[in-house]
C-alpha cells in the first residue's frame, strides 16, 4: 500500500515558488527546510465501502450508486492531466470511501493523504443523482483531492494573498472554486475581470458554471505526480454551444497540436476569449491564474480556463461583440461580424475580422536592428520621395489584420514603434490563406483597415509600396516625433504634439500637423491635399519630382500645375504667398 511521504527537494522548491502552490500545499513537516505531503506511489487503489458504518459513525447509511460513478468520473478526469492512476480494489485500499448521515452541516470531509479516506454526508447531498459537474460532484472533487494533498487555501501552509478566512475572496479573486476546488467560494462570484463565474445559488439541477478541477489544481497535482503528456494531443477545438445554457468550467490540459477555442452560436452573443496559459510563479513579471473563455450574459455561465503550459493557438467567434486576447504564440484569430476588441500579444499574428467596427490592439513582437530602413516609395517612382528612415530600436509588429465593413482600427503601444503596409523582411503566419489582391506572393500586413493609431513614442508608420495598393487611411501619430507616409489612397494624416513629417503620397489628402515643427513632403502626383493648421515660421514645405513646375497661388491654393494643389485651410493669400517651399 502507498502511504504519505514528503516532497523531494525539486517539488519542495517548485512549491514554494509560487504563494497559489504553497497556499494549497499540506504540510508535511518544519524540521529545517519545509516539505509537503504527497502518496508514496503514483498508482492508488480505492475501495467503496458499501453500507457498513464507517470509522467515525455509529451506523450504516445505504450506498449510492451514483457516489461511485462520480469517484470514477473524477478519478478519471485526474488520470487524464497527471501521473496518477487509481484502481478499485476489495481490500486493503489506499482510499476508502464513507457514506454517513448526519444532521449537522458538514457535506463531506477527508483525513488527507494516508487518512482513513474521504467520507460524504448523505444528508446534504443535495440530489442523489448527482449529475457531473453539479454541486455534489463538486464536494465529491473536493474531497478526493484533500485526499491527495490538497489543503484549503485559507488553512495551507502559506494562505493565498489577501486571503485570511474561508470567504476572503483574494488578490486576483483566487479563492474560488474555478482555481481550486478547495475554496469555499462557489456561489456569485466573478472574476478578476468582472465575468461572472459561479451561479447565484445551489442547486441539485445545476451542471454548470461549476468546476471539477481549478487551474492552480491541475498544476499542483502535476508538481506532486507528473504530467500526463498524452491527453489531447492532436489538433483540437474547444467549443463554447451558446445555444444552451452553460457549460461546467473545465481548465484545458493540452499537450500538442494546434489547438483552438471557438464561439458556436445561431444567435448574437457576445464572447470574451483569453488565450494566455496561467502561470503562478511569483517571481515572474505576471501572476496568471488562467485565460479565461466564455459567452458573456445573465444566462450563460461557465467555459474554458487555460492551465499552466497550455499552448492554445486560436480563436474563433461569431457576431456578437467579442473581446479577444491573444498569447506569446502566434494565434490565428477570427470573428464572423461584430464589434470586436482584439489584443495581440507576442507571435506572428493573423487576425481575420467580419464587419462591424473593430479595434485590434497589436503588441510588438521584436526590434529593428541597424541593418535596416524604411524607403518612401510608390509604384510610380516620381510619387515616392525616396527618403530613407533608419529602424535601429523601433519596435517591430510581425501581424497581419485583415478587416470586413465597418470602421476599423489599429493601436499600437506608447513606445517607439513603426508599422507597415509591405514589410517583406519580417515573419509572418505560417498558414496560406487569399486575399482580395494578387500581389505575385508579397504578403500585404493590412487589409480594410480605416485607421492607425501609433500611440505615443517616436513612431514611423509607412503605407507605401511599389507593389501593393493601399486603400483609403486615417494615420494618427499622437505624441512624439513621428514620420507619417500614406500610400495610394484618398488619406487623413494627423500629426499630434511634436516634430512630425508628412507625406500624403498620391491621392487626395487631408493632413494636420499639430503642435511642433512640422514638414509637410508633396512629391510627383501627389493630388490635391489640405493643410487644416499650417503655421508660419513652424511648419515647412519639401516638393519632389515636379520637374521645376513654378506654382501658383490663388486665395489659399497653391497649385503645381498637373501635379496637384496644396490648400492652407484657414490661411488668408498674403501668408500663402510668403510660404517658402524647398525643392528636394
């Protein structure tokens, strides 16, 4: 038989790493080092022990069955994300199980690893069907996992943070049951996040919005007995119904493939995806309990939780408004239609969006090195001004973001960042997909999206091409020096606070400078282009490849003649004709 042994210095330290571990985590001893309690063997023998009295009980209470379908249906769920397995045997177990009746208010209770088992009030079960993952499956779970050396997280060796009594419910709202089991909270709660979680109250009908094993669960369990390395191992999807009711909360175990979460509904709900596996070391830059899946609303309750070294890749959803967080992979990520919040994290990213007005928050993945710069181009060459920017430390963006109808945005950070529409020297999904251009293999990065914004920071965002058309664009600098090249299209550019550099590039353009020295570039065909805030003496003209046109002025129009007109919106003729233009 296995008994109780403490944890060998690797689990010991692993433990202590993180506060979720060792605030779960059962004491085995203080003598020097502390060191926590786990089984001896990894394979457990069970026995059920059907109406005989148990060790703590006067008398025998008739067995349900549906106890033991429900041990197995969890000893099951344990075998498939962690080292352990559990056979049932006649005598001589490792855990028994005790069915008792009593009045007071105790549901069910455990001795821990090497105790005399797990024993159940029958009393305050509340259904004897018990359905899975329904409230008397959850006590069931909670048990069965005190038997394997899980503690409560206000009574382990270290307390969760801000956690001091059973109902605290703590930093990160931890202590609930979507996290561990154990946590006596698993009713109204919601997350950190402000998803609702738990339902209002309990019932014996109520299979979901309820968890059978939490996330910080999963990786304590693996940190005693190993991972199971072999459970959804292929390509697999995760699928949220938002035709039912809810779902129970199941923490995703996946160990390979690419994998994805995905919103089926016939009806507009909104959804909330979080791909970010959890991560509970403390010393880390970020604690996180786990990404979080779900429909949004009043009556639907429970999803996906993304357990620590999970790597789910994708996401998919349909009309509603969604919000969708990616990871440090690179995620494939799609809606149908919608109003939707995209943020990408690390990874080379492929976001691919129905109509509706989207904001797609992007996340640089690397760092221009010296060996690089930006050209301003054009497919016709008089039209570029062929000024080279260099790239050295600006952030790299390694996505693409492909949009449908609607008004659709892009937001960088607030760091030094620049943004194409053909980049060809940095990665890209690794998938084949079409779109709407041929553009003889060049990857496009954009496609349909209405507007840029880079954030504060000295940014650079060039939407020229000698290859690839860009439809019409708002780009918006904001603070910082920033250096703005639209493309082909009919575009706004907008400056902000700072030294900016303009080029509208062909087509009719409006284009604000905003506070600070500001150069305005016109080149070749550059079309017929607004000035909205021209200031003399801060603001300056550069021309390019107007073969030595002599420009006009009329009222607050300057023309160059077949090549295009500059109007100086809210600019009087006398100030229009002192402008200095630089031929370049």
């Amino acid at each position: 038989m296995a008994e109780a042994q403490k944890t060998n210095e690797t689990q010991t330290v692993h433990i202590l790493s993180s506060i979720y571990f060792s605030g779960i985590a059962s004491l085995f001893n203080l003598d020097g080092n502390p060191s926590f309690t786990l089984w001896s063997d990894k394979h457990l023998t069970f026995k059920f022990n059907k109406n005989v009295k148990s060790p703590d009980h006067d008398l025998a209470f008739t067995w349900n069955e549906n106890y033991s379908l429900a041990v197995q249906t969890i000893f099951t769920n344990l075998s498939h994300v962690s080292g352990l397995k559990f056979s049932e045997v006649d005598n001589d177990a490792d855990i028994d199980f005790w069915f008792y009746h009593s009045d007071d208010n105790v549901y069910g209770y455990s001795y821990g690893v090497g105790g005399t088992g797990v024993f159940l009030n029958a009393s305050n079960l509340i259904n004897s069907a018990i359905p899975v993952n329904g409230y008397d499956f959850l006590t069931i779970a909670h048990e069965i996992v005190h038997n394997l050396g899980i503690s409560h997280p206000f009574d382990g060796y270290a307390n969760f943070p801000e956690v001091s009594s059973p109902l605290d419910i703590g930093k990160q709202s931890a202590n609930q049951n979507i996290y561990t089991i154990t946590s006596y909270n698993d009713t109204g709660t919601t997350s950190k996040e402000g998803i609702e979680i738990n339902p209002p109250y309990r019932t014996g009908q109520l299979d979901f919005g309820l968890s059978s094993l939490g996330t910080i669960d999963q990786s304590f369990l693996q940190i005693l007995y190993g991972e199971n390395e072999n459970n959804n191992n292929d390509d697999d999807v995760y699928i949220l119904d938002g035709n039912r009711l809810g779902a129970p909360w199941t923490t995703i175990w996946d160990t390979g493939g690419v994998d994805t979460i995905e919103i089926q509904s016939t009806s507009i709900e909104d959804a909330y995806i979080n791909l970010q596996p959890a991560n509970f070391q403390t010393n880390s830059e970020t604690v996180n309990l786990g990404g979080i899946s779900t429909i949004l609303g009043t009556d639907y309750l429970g999803g996906y939780l993304i357990g620590e070294n999970v790597r789910i890749e994708n996401a998919s959803t349909g009309l509603g408004n969604d919000t969708i967080i990616g990871n440090q992979y690179s995620n494939h990520i799609t809606s149908e239609g919608g109003n939707n919040t995209i943020k990408t994290k690390n990874g080379n990213n492929f976001v691919e969006l129905g109509g509706g007005n989207d904001i797609v928050k992007l996340s640089a993945n690397e760092v221009w090195s010296d060996a690089y710069f930006a050209k301003n181009t054009a497919q016709i060459h008089i039209n570029s001004t062929s000024e080279k920017i260099p790239l050295s430390g600006l952030n790299k963006y390694t996505d693409q973001v492909f949009t449908g109808d609607g008004f659709d945005e892009i937001h960088l950070s607030d760091q030094n960042d620049a943004f194409f529409l053909d980049d060809q020297f940095s990665d890209v999904f690794q998938t084949k997909f079409e779109t709407e251009q041929d553009y003889k293999d060049l990857k496009e990065r954009i496609i349909g999206v209405d507007k840029i914004h880079a954030g504060e920071g000295d940014d650079l965002l060039d939407m020229t091409s000698d290859a690839i058309k860009q439809s019409n664009i708002e780009l918006v600098g904001g603070d910082g020096n920033d250096v703005i090249w639209a493309g082909t299209g009919n575009d706004i550019l907008i400056g902000g606070s700072g030294d900016d550099q303009l080029n509208g590039g062909s087509g009719n353009d409006l284009l604000n400078g905003g506070s600070g020295e500001n150069i305005f570039s016109f080149a070749g065909n550059f079309g017929d282009d607004v000035i909205q805030d021209w200031t003399y003496g801060t603001n300056y003209l550069k021309i390019y490849n107007t073969n030595g046109v002599t420009p006009t002025v009329d009222d607050n129009v300057v023309s160059f003649g077949s090549f295009g007109t500059i109007t100086f919106q809210n600019t009087d003729f006398d100030l229009v004709a002192q402008i200095n233009f630089e031929l370049a």
